[in-house]
C-alpha cells in the first residue's frame, strides 16, 4: 500500500511520540499498527536502528510482528546463540521463514567452527545440502568418522552440482582415500543420466592416471554421442559401460534414429548385453520413429520393439500415433496391449468405447460412456456429448467458515499479508495452514478465502486439500468485472478468459514462470509490447504492470482475441497457441490434414504439456460458463463437428 506524502508525516510524527512509550504495547487500532509498521520497515531500510529499537516493543500485538522479530534476528544471526533460535522457533512454529531458519543456523555456527555447538542445537540431520555437509563434517571434526564418511557419500552421488559448502567435507573425505575411482564412476552416471554434460567432464578429470583410458572414452562419449561404438570397444563390459552405453545411444537416437538402430547388435555384442538390456536401446530408438516419416521397415522394426515393452508411456505414445495416422486398426492394437490400470484412464476408456460403437456394439459402448460420465474432468465431459446428455456436474458445498478461524495467528498473518500485497509470502503461510486442517476444516479455509476475495488461496485450499467436488471454490469467478469489460467487443467469450487464466496462473496475481510470463494470464513481456503497440493499448510502460490484475487482463485479453481469430474462433487450436505458440499449432494442423474429429486431434498433441493444458482450459470454460448461468457442451457444434 502508497500512504500519501501528507499521511506518512503525520504517521512519523505520531511515531516519534511514541518513543515515549518504549517498552510498552499500545492498545490501539489496526490502521495505527499498520502505520507503525510501515514506518519500522522505512527506518529499517533508512538504517535508522534507534527508531526502529524504539517503536518495536509498540507492536507485539501486531500479526505481522513475528516478521520484524524474524528480520531483528536474521540481521544478528552470527550473535545468537543457539537457545535464542531454538526459542524463537518454538515460538512461531507455523511461520514460513523458520522452515529454513534452523539450517541457516546450523551454517552460521559452522562458520564459526562451532562443531559440538551444532551437533547440540541440530542432534538430527537437517534436510538442505549445505547444511548436511556442515553436519556431517561436525561428526567428522568430533570424532565420528564412519558417520561422516557415509553422509558424505550419500550426498556426493547425485548427478547435479554441489554448493561451494560441501567442499570442507568432500575434502576431508577424499583426503581419507574414501571416494574411490568406482565412487566416482557411480557419479559420472548419475551425471550421464540427468544430461550434466560439465559434471560428467569436470568428474572424469578427477579418475586416477590407471583410468586415463575410460576417462578419455567417456569425455569423448559425453561430447559426441556418435562415438558411441568406439567407447564401447575400448572399454571392457562392466555395469557402467553398459549404462553409459545405453544412455549415449539413446542420445544418438535423437539426433539419427536410423544409425542409432544399426549400432544395437554391435554394441550389445562389444557389451555383452543382457536381452532386458537390448530391450532398452531398442526402446530408446523406437521412441524417435514415431512419425509418420518413417520407412515401412522402421515401422516394422519399432511395432515389433513396442510390442516386446511393457513401457506404458511407449505404449501410449504408439496409441496416440495410431490415433493421428487414424488407423483404426492399430488403435485397437495398442490399447489391447495395455496392462489392466492403463487401460482404466479416462483416454483409454472414451476410445474402447469409440471402437465399440464403429463395430455396432452400442450397448457396450454406451455403458462405458456412462460410467467414464460420472468421473470429473475433460473425457467424462466428452462422454456425455458423445451420448447426447447433460454432464452431471456435481458442486460440493463447502461449510459456512467457524468463527474460530479468525482467531489464529495465522490467518491474522495472512489477512496482513493480502493486505500489504505480499501474495506469494501469504500463499505459504495458507498452504501450511490448510495441510495442517482436517478435511472439514480444509472446505471451510477455502469458504473463508473465498468470502474474502483472496481467490488464489481459495483455489490451493481445494488443491492442498484435494477438494476436487467443491468447484465454488476451486473456480471462483475472481474479477469478473473486469473480464466482463475487457471482453465487451471482442470474440472470445469471458469464461474462456476466465478459464485461461485459471489454468495459467490459479488466480495468483504475482505469478511468475521460469521463462518470464508474468501475471493472471501469463503474458510475456514480448507478448505485451507487441499488443499493446498492434491495438495501441495506452498506459502501459514496463513489464512490472503485468503484475498488476486490470493491466494484465486487458493485455491478456486482446491477445488471446487475436490468436482466437487467427484460429476461426475455436478453442481447441486458440488454447494449443496460447500455450505452445501459433507455429506449433499449424504444423499439427498440417500433419493431421483434416483426417481427425475435435477428441483425437487434441488426444495426439505431441506436447503432453499442451495436450493436458488444452483439455483443463475446456473443462474449466465449461466449469466457468455454469457458474455464469451459461451452461452448455464442452465443446460448440462447430468445434465438435469440424474435421481437424
């Protein structure tokens, strides 16, 4: 919150009358400890310590006062002891910031070389990696050599990087002549499997002199997949090579497929590979020929691997090409193949009973229908349009909200929180408040958030909690009002705004991705200079706004009007570019040629990120058309009825 020029000085002026008061706590109003607080936290940054020692002491009755403490403390941590952590711990124990105060301690008194000190205030193994090594290099400084050796293996096997942290103990370790070139070579394939082609190299280099053959091999393996076969003759089998085998072809294979499939018999001859061994590299190849560019060889060779897996996810990828090539057939094929569990998702389910209604087994398939119609989600509703009903859409009630709620100091924390814009500091605090809930409880946090506009917490009290049935709260219909206006005039209906919005971010104003997308709608600082300068959108200046709701919504909306119109105005293709980008989506539109219906184009979506985000956007359009008294199919006759 902005406080006027004329209000903070008479809210300073106020504050320095209390110094006065030093050591005692005012019984006053809300509005007066939120001016107190603000002030504290401007002395803070201005460095100006003594108003800040005075007005504190004016606040602990303020729900965000744990936060001053928290930051007093932080600011001296290298001063305190390890009882005045502990007591502020058990003090404010739901507390975001203390989930991590402990280990932060635990490196405070390794810095300060106090290892009898940490084993003390930490008798147990803290979870952050840095804060491990410092314990265990504690065991190791206080005698417990066996225990320190082993957590330092333990943390040392990983294929990422370590923190700077955990060199005093691997140096120790090494020093006792523990990490052995087998240790080492256990890392480097850990490394090889997460792709950390700097780790694999940075290890490699660390191999003995005796190993400088298999290092030279596995560094030249690492940078150039192709040299495969060399590294497999010039190393002898061990469980290693074979791995490292397996996992340099199968990076092959996605740069050539066809060379990566002659090398199998030779490398599994130079390897002496096991047949589930082989398996797995022809697997690995059978993945890149999934394309309807393959020769008919290819074809043959990959059904017949597919058909010796019982890899589910290749299985399904094999399904789904059946479905693009609309081979009928071969779908009956795959989803045969499916173990019983795979064959009970939703997907599998509707297209056994697609298959059932082309061979004239109506009643059976209707039954499947009928039953996927009960379940939650983008197939169930699909069914029920399929067979020509209403989805029985069935909203949960959640209780009315005690009146006990509001008496936790947590809550209080959250109301501050929500208060001062700090969204993502009052998400923590909520989520470890509703996991903490029993389940009736759980309904009537999210009730509470609801009633009181926090429509994002309302929404992760239905996931934490996993409240699927209470749609009130899981779709609120948060700022209606300005989907409402920034709609009027365009294509696009405001639930589809709505929905999108709802699958991009949950309502989370300050949501940020890791690529940049900011906001309600997730826009991209590109995005949003190139809208706003294509429908000359005034006011906006810098890409900070789209964290503001009625920028980001006016943004968000224009384009996804646009890409909505690129796309005559159907969702299924409007959603996959909103999502993936327009280029991808024409391409799959180039691919499928008009041979597909609305289900299998969005079924055979190479991306299972845009496949999954294009079925939610239409369930919650459909969730979000009810909720605004207009309800309909999940999909419009025209989406349903055009070839795709």
């Amino acid at each position: 919150m902005v406080t006027h020029s004329k209000e903070r000085g008479r809210y300073w002026l106020a504050g320095l009358c209390l110094l006065a008061a030093s050591g005692s706590v005012l019984a006053d109003s809300l509005d007066e400890q939120r001016s107190r607080y603000q002030q504290i936290k401007q002395a803070w940054d201005n460095n100006q310590m003594d108003v800040v020692a005075q007005l504190m002491p004016t606040l602990k009755d303020y729900p965000l006062y744990p936060y001053l403490e928290y930051r007093q403390l932080s600011q001296h941590l290298d001063q305190e002891t390890g009882l005045a952590v502990n007591a502020f711990i058990k003090r404010y124990p739901t507390l975001p910031p203390v989930r991590t105060l402990s280990s932060r301690f635990v490196n405070e008194l390794a810095r300060r070389e106090d290892w009898r000190g940490l084993l003390v205030f930490s008798p147990q193994e803290p979870q952050p990696v840095a804060a491990r090594c410092n314990w265990y290099y504690a065991k190791w400084a206080t005698g417990q050599q066996q225990v320190a050796w082993e957590g330092a293996k333990t943390i040392w096997l990983r294929g990422s990087s370590l923190p700077s942290g955990c060199d005093k103990l691997f140096s120790v370790w090494q020093a006792a002549g523990e990490q052995t070139p087998i240790t080492t070579l256990e890392r480097i394939r850990l490394a090889m499997i997460a792709g950390n082609t700097s780790l694999v190299n940075f290890l490699a280099k660390q191999l003995p002199s005796n190993y400088q053959t298999m290092a030279d091999a596995i560094m030249a393996l690492q940078n150039d997949p192709a040299t495969v076969e060399a590294f497999a003759r010039s190393v002898g089998p061990t469980n290693f090579t074979r791995q490292a085998t397996s996992l340099a072809l199968a990076r092959l294979a996605r740069e050539d497929g066809e060379n990566a499939r002659a090398m199998i018999p030779g490398l599994a001859r130079l390897q002496q590979m096991s047949e589930q061994e082989i398996q797995e590299m022809k697997e690995a190849v059978a993945w890149q020929l999934m394309s309807r560019e393959v020769t008919s060889e290819q074809a043959r060779w990959r059904d017949n691997t597919v058909m010796s897996s019982g890899s589910v996810p290749l299985l399904e990828r094999r399904i789904r090409l059946a479905l693009s090539n609309n081979d009928r057939r071969g779908l009956n094929t795959w989803i045969a193949r499916l173990d019983p569990d795979a064959k009970q998702k939703d997907e599998w389910q509707y297209w056994q009973a697609d298959l059932l209604l082309e061979r004239g087994r109506k009643e059976e398939a209707e039954e499947i229908l009928r039953k996927l119609m009960q379940e939650r989600g983008f197939y169930p509703m699909v069914a029920a349009q399929r067979l020509g009903e209403k989805y029985p859409l069935r909203v949960d009630e959640a209780p009315r909200p005690d009146s006990t709620l509001d008496n936790g100091p947590e809550i209080a924390r959250v109301r501050e929180l929500m208060y001062w814009g700090m969204d993502n500091l009052a998400r923590s605090e909520w989520n470890r408040l509703v996991a903490s809930k029993t389940a009736s409880q759980q309904q009537m946090l999210a009730r509470y958030a609801l009633n009181h506009g926090w429509w994002d917490l309302s929404v992760q009290a239905t996931i934490t909690g996993k409240l699927w049935n209470n749609l009130t709260e899981r779709f609120p219909l948060a700022w209606q009002e300005q989907f409402t206006q920034n709609t009027r005039g365009k294509t696009i209906p405001p639930s589809y705004a709505m929905a999108i919005a709802r699958q991009e971010s949950a309502w989370n104003p300050k949501a940020r991705s890791p690529v940049g997308a900011a906001g309600l709608m997730q826009v991209m600082p590109a995005t949003a200079t190139h809208t706003v300068k294509m429908y000359s959108i005034p006011g906006y200046v810098n890409s900070s706004q789209l964290l503001d709701p009625q920028t980001n919504i006016q943004i968000g909306t224009q384009y996804l009007d646009h890409v909505y119109q690129q796309f005559d105005q159907n969702r299924i293709f409007s959603s996959a570019a909103y999502n993936a980008g327009p280029g991808r989506v024409r391409t799959w539109q180039r691919i499928s040629n008009g041979q597909l219906d609305a289900v299998a184009f969005i079924e055979t979506i190479p991306f299972s990120e845009t496949r999954g985000y294009v079925k939610n956007v239409l369930a919650y359009d459909a969730y979000y058309r009810y909720f605004l008294g207009q309800p309909d199919k999940l999909l419009s006759d025209a989406e349903w009825q055009r070839r795709y």
